[in-house]
C-alpha cells in the first residue's frame, strides 16, 4: 500500500456524517470514521494533517458556467449594479478613457434595477462613446446592447427579421435599437472573437481563484471549438489548474465532438456532453412560457430551436455517446424537453439546466422522465420581482429546491458565472436563506451543501465525486469553524485550504503546482 495523506483532529463532514479522520491514497479515500481505525488503515510514512479542531467538507463543484465569458468579463466594464441609464454611461465613458483602443465591451446591466424604467439603447450608446464599436451584455447573457456601427458591421437593418428565436429591438418607426435577444445575439459570436483575439484572458487566474473558494470541479457549459482546444492545452500544460473540468460543447459544434474529446481526455479533465440553448430568461421576457408574462401581456418568451432539432441533437448526441444538457427555464420549455427526453429514453442520462419554472402538473412528468437536474440558488434573490413578472400563483414554482429534494430529486447548483458570482457559498447561503414573498423552498444547510458536493458527481458522471467516504474522491475544503449552519452563512472568507485528489490546491503551504 503506497503512502498517502491521513487528516484528523477536525470535524469532517463526509457528505453523509461526520467523522474524526479520513484517507486517501491515488486520490481516493480509503478510510474514514474513528482516528483509531483509520490510522490502522494507512502505510508507513503517511502525510498527516492536522486540522486544528476546523470544519472539512468535500470538496465543491460547480455544475454549470461559462469560463469563457467569465474570463472575458474581467477584460471589458462592469456594470453589474448600475441603477440608471446616467451611471451605466458614467462607467462606459470611464473605461473608454483607460482603454482607449478597440471596442467597447462590457456585461452585467440589468433594465429592471434601472431608476429610468426603459432599456438603454443604441442612442444612448452615442452619447456616451459616439461611433467605438460598443456591445454590453445584459446579466443574464440572453440579451446585449450594441452600438450602430456593430449593427452595420454584423449585417442587422431596418430590413432584417427576427431570426428564429431570437428577437431585434426596434424603435416605433421599426429601425433597430441596438438590443438585441437571444438567437439575435448569433452574429456577434465572430465579432466577440476579435474584439477579444489580443486579450490575455486570465483562465489561470481564474481557476486559482476558484480553487480559494473550495471549488474542485467546475463545468464549463457551452463551449466552443477554440475555448476547448485552450482548456485542452492548459490541462496538458507544465502548471496544470488546480480544478477538475467538465466541459459541455455547444451543440451547434457537434461534428467535432469525437475530436475534441480526445483533446479533453486527461486524468483530470474530459468533454462529458452537449448543451443546448432551448428558451431565454425571465429578465428579458424571453423564457418561453405557457401563458404571458403579467407584467406584459403581449409576450410570452419563445423557444431558441424546435422540438424536431432538439429531437435531432438528442438522437446524434446518443449516437456520439455525448450527455446532453438543456438549458428550460419557462415552463413551456421544461414541457417540450421534458416531452422529448420521455419518447427518446436517452441511454446518457440527460441534464435539464435550470428548470427554473416547475408547477405541479410539470413536476409529475418530471419524475417520471428524471433527468439529472441542475439548478441556481443565487437566481432566488437576484429575481426579486419574480412575483410581479409571473404572478404569485406562477411565482410559488419557481426555483422549488426543497421540492425537487422531497420528490426524490438530486439537483446539482451552479452559479451559472458570470450570470452570478463564482463564490459557492453565496449559493449555499442562497438556498438555505428564508424566501419572503414565496411559499418556503428554502433548504437546511447539509442540502443546500450537498447540491455543490455529493450530488454533483453523478450529473457530471464522475464516481465518487463530492464524496469523503470510501471510495470517494479525495477533494477537501478546511474551513475556520466548526458547525455547517454558521459557515452556510459565513461563506467563502472561512476557507482556509483546499486539496484536489489528496494535493493542496490552495491556502497556505500550497505553493507551486
């Protein structure tokens, strides 16, 4: 038996119980329970690790977000929190003047926090940086405002339709206004690509500060060709991430799936999927629902592909032996899905990312089909006005985490970054926080804990993931403290070290990798 690592002297929390010890070898565990009978399970020479009488949990995952946008965010303004029209072109023009070279870009504006009560448009873009070619994304990524010279480059006039899915903001007199939603957004993936071709993104970076917060495991959903080939080429590199990946293509790349693969295939890292795009969001209106928003009764969202290509990239995702992830949060989505998953019985399990909106009559079908769920906690206080947007009738089935755990559900949570923050523990305090305006979903702290930890390795398809018992992968995360109530609400400023399959990733005494 080869040496390894023994921890002890703290209150480790297994996922299941709490125990005084745990072992790992090859980066799994091998034992874990009493010190007395763990120290008899481990080899001469053992590592030991003295907990300081702290808190250890498993490590966390985070099933769902975009590395690449995240990255790309830290690079343009942000304006996450802006509360009118006036501060939003305050911090464009400040970051124009820093960077003034190249585009404008920039995300995380939100109409609603907004004291003027109407979207910024294209004109407002002038008035701020005249003709630099600007595109802001709005927080939830399912919308963006451009500047007209963008509108001119990517082939968007007065001539232009809708495209399927997707919707160009007009004036009265029918002229773009610089907005445009989801499916609409298409044009600007190229573009995006230069805008950023020069930037140093910082994916390094990026995953250290995911590994201080406990993270072990992140999914990048929706990836593309390029970002694959780069996750391929930092995992094979001389100082590899300190997380885990689990990428998801974008479906529309499917072709290359069998290649990319191969490119992603590592001990730590592989390409487990495809994810589809199937509504918008709340926020914008575009989540596709089955009745009108209440607060505009003239929109009720719109589906981003049919139920035959969805059923198309289902078939060809079985063929490819690819996961299939599919983002439904209307609940005329989730029932389109849902219905689709039913007549294939996929052999992959399939995912359902957000299921943001489930009323009863959804949820038997729901469990009838069980797709592996994943959901958001932070959506919870983010959609404040959820209640007014749906109605409370409507409102009471959004986001139903205690719910789904009481019809035998497993979700996985994600942050969904940059449409939230990275830090898990926001989730977690997220999901265990009281909901005012809505009937309890709230969760106690070993469920909210377990949604970013146990029951993230089986919807990524990993054995053992999120898991300290035997057997499990052998990701820690000691934190100051001692009782999962006060570090559910403490959060990330408690992490103290990390370790991915046995090896510190981070705090201190991590070092170099």
């Amino acid at each position: 038996m080869s040496a390894g690592t023994l921890w002890s002297n703290g209150r480790i929390f297994t996922g299941r119980r709490f125990v005084e010890a745990v072992a790992a070898e090859e980066g799994r565990v091998v034992a874990a329970g009493a010190l007395r009978t763990v120290r008899r399970s481990v080899a001469t020479g053992t590592e030991r690790v003295d907990l300081g009488g702290r808190i250890v949990t498993p490590g966390l995952t985070d099933a769902h977000l975009h590395v690449l946008e995240i990255a790309r965010d830290l690079a343009g303004v942000d304006l996450t929190g802006s509360r009118s029209i006036g501060e939003l072109g305050r911090r464009v023009r400040a970051w124009a003047v820093v960077h003034p070279d190249g585009p404008v870009v920039g995300a995380g504006w939100d109409q609603d926090r907004l004291r003027d009560g109407r979207y910024p448009t294209a004109r407002d873009v002038e008035r701020w940086v005249g003709d630099r070619p600007t595109v802001l994304t709005r927080a939830c990524r399912h919308a963006a405002l451009v500047s007209a010279t963008v509108l001119d480059e990517v082939g968007i006039g007065e001539a232009t339709p809708d495209p399927p899915g997707g919707r160009i903001g007009r004036t009265p007199d029918r002229r773009p206004n610089g907005l445009l939603f989801d499916n609409a957004l298409r044009p600007l993936r190229p573009w995006a690509d230069r805008a950023f071709a020069h930037s140093r993104l910082g994916l390094p970076e990026l995953f250290a500060r995911a590994a201080s917060l406990g993270l072990t495991t992140l999914a990048p959903m929706s990836a593309s060709p390029s970002e694959v080939e780069e996750l391929g080429r930092l995992v094979r590199g001389r100082r590899r991430p300190p997380v885990r990946l689990v990428a998801y293509l974008r479906a529309d790349a499917r072709a290359q799936f069998p290649r990319l693969r191969r490119r992603l295939a590592t001990p730590s890292s592989r390409l487990a999927g495809l994810k589809v795009v199937g509504d918008g969001a709340f926020g914008p209106r575009t989540a596709w629902l089955r009745r009108p928003y209440r607060d505009r009764a003239d929109e009720s969202g719109f589906p981003l592909l049919s139920r035959d290509e969805l059923t198309e990239i289902a078939s060809e995702a079985e063929g490819l032996g690819a996961g299939l992830a599919v983002h439904a949060i209307g609940d005329r989505a989730l029932a389109t899905t849902l219905a689709v998953f039913a007549k294939l019985r996929p052999t992959v399990r399939p995912r359902l990312e957000h299921a943001s909106l489930a009323p009863p009559d959804l949820l038997a079908r729901l469990d009838a089909v069980r797709p592996h769920l994943v959901v958001q906690p932070r959506f919870v206080p983010s959609d404040a006005w959820i209640v007014e947007r749906l109605g409370p009738r409507r409102a009471r089935w959004t986001y139903p985490f205690r719910t789904y755990l009481a019809h035998g559900h497993a979700p996985a949570a994600s942050s969904d970054a940059p449409v939230e923050s990275l830090d898990p523990w926001a989730g977690i305090a997220a999901a265990v926080a009281p909901r005012a305006t809505r009937a309890p979903e709230s969760l106690d702290a070993v469920s909210a804990l377990r949604m970013y930890t146990e029951n993230a390795g089986p919807v990524l398809g990993w054995p053992g993931l999120g898991s300290l018992e035997v057997g499990g992968v052998a990701d820690l995360v000691e934190c100051h403290g001692t009782d999962l109530p006060t570090l559910a609400s403490a959060g990330s400023s408690r992490v103290r070290r990390v370790w991915r399959d046995g090896t510190q990733t981070a705090g201190p005494g991590s070092g170099e990798r």
